[in-house]
C-alpha cells in the first residue's frame, strides 16, 4: 500500500527543520549533564581569571602605561606608501590617511568614465 506523503517546501521546510534540530539538542543536552555543564563553565571560568590576572597586573603598574614612541627608524631604510595630513580645527584633530599615488589614478580614472 503506497501512501501519498506531501513533503515540505520553503519555510514550511525550514521550520520542521529547525523544531527537529532544536529536539534533538535538548535531547543530547538532557543525556549528557556533565558535558553541557562543563560547556558553560569552562568559558566562563576562564573569563573570570583573565579579568582576575589583568586587574592583578594592572595594580602592579599602578596604572602608568609607559609611553611608547611611534617611529620606523629601527626597520632601516623604509618605503612610506601612505602618510596623513592633519586638519586643526576649533574643538578636535581630524587625520585623513593619503592612499597611495597608484589609487590616486584609479580615482582619477574612475571619474573620467573612460
């Protein structure tokens, strides 16, 4: 005896999919205590002692990061591609990053429409 069995489409699809995955998780959750326990301890064991290490350092420091000096001079002889212009105004800096020349052309080029 054949039985005609209409098959899912389209969302109707998706959701009988999605209630089915979301069965059988719970399922493997509720059959496996330890491990789903064990899922969500950890990450958040871990978390605590990284803050717990980071405040530990930061109050050895006192909280005085030493400056560091921004400069290429120890990489020798140095090709700069790029190179910022600063703009002053009345309340902030404003820093615009030049790309370089070879994008200036393309730039160029794209607004002749060539």
């Amino acid at each position: 005896m054949v039985h005609d069995v209409q098959k899912s489409v389209g969302a109707a699809l998706f959701r009988q999919q999605f209630k089915a995955m979301l069965f059988k998780r719970i399922l493997f959750t509720l059959r496996n205590k330890a491990l789903t326990l064990s899922q969500v301890l950890m990450p958040l064991f871990f978390t605590i002692l990284v803050v717990v290490i980071s405040k530990v350092l930061a109050s050895e420091t006192d909280g005085i990061d030493p400056l560091m000096p921004l400069s290429i001079d120890g990489f020798g002889k140095t090709k700069v591609t790029n190179s910022a212009i600063y703009l002053q105004t009345s309340k902030r800096t404003m820093s615009y990053v030049l790309p370089p020349l070879a994008c200036h052309i393309c730039i160029i080029l794209s607004h002749l429409h060539l």
